[in-house]
C-alpha cells in the first residue's frame, strides 16, 4: 500500500461477527462479492493498526481497537501450480470467538 493511498471506513462482515476498518478502494473492490457487503476473509491479513473496532457475535458487544490476529505461511502446494501462501483468522479478544477466517493463495 502506497502512502498516498486513500483509506476510508467501511464495514466488513465475518461469519463471527464483523469489523470497522480502514481500507483502500482496491481492498474494497478484492473484498465485494457483487452485493452490497464486503466481507473480512477476502481482505486477507489487515494490520492492527486499520481497524477501528470489532463486534464479536459470541459476546453480543462491540469492542475497540483489532481483534487478534493469527496467522501461518505454510506454503503448501495443493495441486495444479495452486499453493497456499497464507491463512489465518481474526479472533475476539474476549471470548477466543473466530470473527472471520482467511485464505490467500498464489497460482
């Protein structure tokens, strides 16, 4: 991401609850799938610092700030040039619940 890269507030969804993020226009565009939500699994790993807070469906509540972020690159080749470069998951604070759940992978 360049630093002059505009990011704007948007809403993005989890299957555990969801997140308020800062993100570029190209983040955006990578994470709709054609209807009106942007979802946090095809943003991929966003750092700390862009989220502004997090809702945690397990809790009920929102809380401020990221939640935590866990991640591996096992590089693990799947088949037909398709590896696995990265996966992780976002996870509340709180309760350990799974927020959302990432895959990034390189052909």
């Amino acid at each position: 991401m360049s630093e002059n890269e505009d990011l704007e507030e948007k809403k993005l969804l989890g299957s555990g609850g969801y997140a308020l993020a800062r993100i570029t226009e190209d983040e955006e565009i990578k994470a709709n799938l054609g209807i009106p939500q942007i979802f946090l699994a095809n943003v991929g790993r966003l750092s700390e610092d862009r989220f502004l807070k997090y809702y945690c469906n397990v809790c009920g509540k929102d809380f401020d700030g990221s939640p935590i972020i866990k991640y591996e690159t096992p590089n693990e080749e799947l088949g037909q040039g398709v590896v696995l470069v990265e996966k992780g998951e976002y996870k509340c604070k709180n309760c350990d619940n799974i927020i959302a759940l990432y895959r990034k992978f390189n052909k």
